[in-house]
C-alpha cells in the first residue's frame, strides 16, 4: 500500500513537473511575443517620427523658399482698404514705386517682421506704407523734431513707452518703435473706427481729423470720410502719397516693378547677453557678421555701448555663434579664476 502510494506521490510530481515547465514556456513565448511586438511598436513610433521630423523640414525648407510676398503674411486678403486711386495718385504711385522697392531691399531685415506684426495685430496691410513714407524705413533717419522708422517727435514717443537712457533710445529701434506704432494705430481706429481716416490723424493729428469730421457733419455731409472732409494742403499731399505708397505694395505689377525677394522667416533672433558683451564691434568679431547689419539690428544703441538689459539682436545665421562664443569666454574666464585662487595648506 505504501509502495503504490509512492508511486502516485512520484507521477503526481513529475505531472506538475511538466506542467510548470510548460507554463514557464508558454510564459517566455509570450514574454518574447510582447517584446517583439514592443520592438515593432517602438520601431514604427521612431520611423513615425522621424517621417514627422523630415516632413516638418521639408515643409519649413518650402515656406522658405518662397519669398515673404507670396505668403498668407501678404496675400490680397491683408489688404482690407480698398483704396480708389485717381489719376494723380496713380501717378504719384509710378514715380515712388522704384523708391519703394529700393528702400525695401535696403533694410530687408525689417520686412518680414514689420509684416509679421501687422498680422498678429490685424492691422491692414496698407498701413505698413506708412513707415515707409516717412524714413523709408529708416530708424536712424530725423527730420527737424521727428525721428526713426515712425518719425515720432518725442514727446509721441515718450507717451509711447519709448524711453531714453546713457546709451539707448527707443525712439531709432526700429523693433520697439513698431510695436508702439502699431499699437498707436489701433488706439487711432478704436476712436475713429476708419482706417483710412487712420492714416490721416497719423499725419495731422487725431484732434484735427475729429474737428474736421465735426465740421463736416454739421455741413450736412452724409458719411463723413477721409475723401470729403476738409483738410489741410499738406495732409491731402500725404493722403494721396499714402495712397499711392499702399498701392505699390498691393499691385506693384501695376507700376511696373516687382518687390524685393526677401526670405519667409526671421532676419534675426535675440541673443542673451546678460552683461557677459560690452559692445556691438565685439559682437561683430566674436560671430563673424557684418558690423552694419549687426547697428541695424539694434539702432535703439546710440554708440558701440551695450546696454544688457536691452540684449542684443543677431541675424539668425551668426546668433548661435556668438553664444557658442560667449559661453567658451565663460568657460576660459571661469578656469582662469580656479587657477589664479591661492592655495590654501591645512597644517
């Protein structure tokens, strides 16, 4: 009885034997199943993402190919005025329309920011002209009391936030100066609700243009606007330049030219100095790029002197070389200070 009970006892454990060497292999194809199958997933979520990565890149080498004019930043629809033109403004649009393309191919680092800031503010396009009637775009150019991009007089500039120190002022930087002026633009057409109208207080005044609207309602004029309100000889003269300005911008087909072909994507990035550069000549050895396109880039400067906490606009091709710079001074001036600390002998 004992004997046929220990050979039970025997089978019975051999069986579980079997059996637990049976699941544990069923156990390690299926942990090998879910590691292939994680393989296979990972493998296409890499391959996924890499056709993502090469796509994106494809489509940002596309966008720049094409120059900033054939883009949604200056299509037809960012020209919401529709300005009527006549004879005379046609004509004035013919003689400027070779100044216009001149003064854009100029200061072409200007261009697809200024137009980028009109979009993001959903001001029309048309105003864009009229920076370029009054500098052409210049931020360093003055006239009498007006001065930079905008030609502000300053205390339009100062209501603006625009600030002056030892070795900035806000009125000639062209990027400051532009936020300012959108915004001035917008405040205009919050009170005047025409844009048109808008373009005509940036020249005479917004209390000139509302006593002149005054003036003409009381007239009995239906509609008041900037074609039949009275206005002064000078302000006429700029209306019918701005016109003809806005003009070359939409249709310069028109007037026989074509606009500068100027690269879909920033000109320039911002580079954080944090006092670590003292001067744009500096900044200019240290990156390889150009000292007047480098001035350009930062015209608030009144000098060679940086000012930190403005920082520093590079043109995107040289900015990672003047950090790389700057850091690898960093790193030298940092071990310098580690060898020059005296030793210390503990007795």
């Amino acid at each position: 009885m004992k004997m046929a009970l220990a050979s039970v006892v025997k089978k019975l454990g051999r069986m579980i034997r079997k059996t637990l060497y049976l699941c544990v292999g069923v156990v390690a194809a299926a942990l090998m199943s879910i590691n292939a199958c994680s393989s296979n997933v990972q493998a296409n979520t890499n391959e996924s993402e890499l056709e993502r990565i090469a796509h994106e890149r494809e489509l940002e080498a596309e966008r720049e190919q094409k120059s900033v004019w054939e883009t949604d930043l200056a299509d037809e629809s960012r020209f919401t005025l529709n300005l009527k033109l006549n004879n005379q403004e046609k004509a004035l649009a013919r003689k400027f329309a070779r100044t216009i393309t001149h003064n854009l191919q100029r200061n072409d680092v200007y261009v697809h920011y200024l137009l980028t800031k009109f979009k993001e503010h959903d001001v029309p396009l048309e105003l864009a002209a009229i920076p370029l009637l009054e500098s052409g775009l210049n931020a360093k150019v003055h006239h009498g009391g007006a001065h930079g991009a905008w030609q502000y007089v300053r205390s339009t500039g100062k209501s603006l936030g625009l600030h002056k120190t030892q070795n900035y002022d806000g009125i000639y930087d062209f990027f400051a100066s532009t936020e300012a002026g959108i915004k001035y633009l917008q405040r205009l057409y919050r009170d005047l609700g025409d844009w048109e109208l808008v373009a005509v207080a940036y020249n005479q005044g917004e209390y000139g243009v509302k006593k002149a609207l005054q003036r003409a309602a009381k007239a009995g004029v239906k509609n008041p606007n900037a074609e039949n309100i009275r206005l002064s000889r000078s302000t006429k003269a700029y209306l019918m330049r701005f016109k003809a300005y806005s003009d070359v911008l939409k249709n310069p087909e028109l007037y026989g030219v074509r606009l500068p072909k100027i690269k879909n994507r920033p000109a320039f990035r911002r580079v954080d100095i944090a006092g670590r550069l003292n001067s744009l000549n500096e900044a200019a050895r240290l990156s390889g790029a150009r000292i007047e396109v480098i001035r350009k880039l930062n015209s608030g400067y009144t000098g060679d002197k940086i000012d930190s906490h403005h920082g520093l606009y590079m043109p995107v091709e040289h900015a990672e070389v003047l950090e790389k710079a700057i850091s690898d001074k960093d790193s030298v001036a940092s071990n310098t200070q580690v060898t020059d600390s005296p030793l210390v002998v503990i007795k």
